[in-house]
C-alpha cells in the first residue's frame, strides 16, 4: 500500500490551480486517454477554459459522487491530480472546485481531522524564494527543530482557501536513519 491522494476543495479552481501549479511548482497529471491532455484536446467539443490535466463531470456521474462521499448535492465538480517533481505516480493533490459548495470556514491547526499537508523538499530555500516570487506569505520564519533523530527546517504557509500546507527539508540525514 501507499498513499495515493489528499483532497484540497477550493472555491476558485482558477486561482488555486495556478497557485499549486505556479507559486508551488507542483505538475498536472495528463492523459490523452482519460481526455485531460495539455492543448486543445481533440476528443472536447469545447475545450476553452480548460487547463492541462483538467476533468469535470457531469451530473449522472455526480449522483455517483455524491453517494459514494456520503452528501447531498449534485457531485458534479471541476478538477486536477497534481503531483511533485517526476514523481508521476503520485502522491497527488486532487483539487476539486464543487459545483455547489458549501460556506468556507475558518480552520485552525488545532482541531480534530486533517490539519496540515506537508511537503518534503530538497531545497527550502529555492522553495521559498518561489513562495515569495508569488507573493506567498509564510505562517512564520523558517524553524529548525529535530523530529525523532533527524534534524528539519520547516515553515508553514497557506494556499488561497487557507489550507495549511509545510515544506520540510531534512538538514543532515534521511528521515529515520
């Protein structure tokens, strides 16, 4: 087993796909097969505002959706798989605009459920002069700390729905070793 995805619901799917894309240089998942190819797809009568990797779907498939997730609503959203590097075969973001979302609302680090999404990195710095290259504020400077054995820089920042996401870098040696 291994972890295949993490969910991010945006209210934008615009502006956070940019954001994940751009200010934190992640890459979509495209497949000529599943019609979410880079360009102008040829299998999509209209494909005009889409962007590489993109997937909707309509709303017998949200039905679907919408039971299988367990609410009410029509299931039909706008989405993208995501990934870091060349690491094609994920762990992905799977970021998803609904078509009838709910309110946003304020969440804190503290409470129950996921909290934080962190992403490792081999260069905290490169990774932060990108942060700032966007206008990416971070949550506060860089900490240095040891988790287990290991030694880490970490530092927190927040995507356009305030979603807390951390990029940690090891500092000396390979988690756990």
């Amino acid at each position: 087993m291994f972890f295949f995805h993490f969910n991010v619901v945006c209210s934008d799917f615009d502006t956070s796909y940019d954001f994940y894309t751009n200010a934190v240089g992640m890459r979509p998942l495209t497949s000529s097969r599943a019609g979410t190819t880079v360009g102008e797809p040829a299998n999509r009568a209209d494909s005009a505002g889409w962007r590489p990797g993109e997937s909707r779907n309509d709303a017998e498939n949200g039905r679907h959706v919408a039971e299988l997730l367990g609410f009410e609503g029509s299931g039909e959203w706008r989405g993208a798989f995501l990934y870091f590097g060349l690491s094609r075969a994920g762990a992905y973001v799977d970021l998803l605009q609904w078509k009838d979302p709910l309110p946003k609302r304020q969440r804190s680090a503290r409470e129950i459920g996921l909290a934080r999404v962190c992403i490792r990195v081999e260069n905290l710095e490169e990774q932060l002069e990108r942060l700032e290259q966007h206008g990416v504020p971070t949550v506060s400077e860089v900490k240095e700390m040891t988790l287990g054995v290991t030694n880490v820089r970490v530092v927190c920042f927040r995507d356009p729905d305030d979603v807390l996401l951390e990029y940690i870098e090891f500092a000396e040696k390979p988690w756990g070793t």
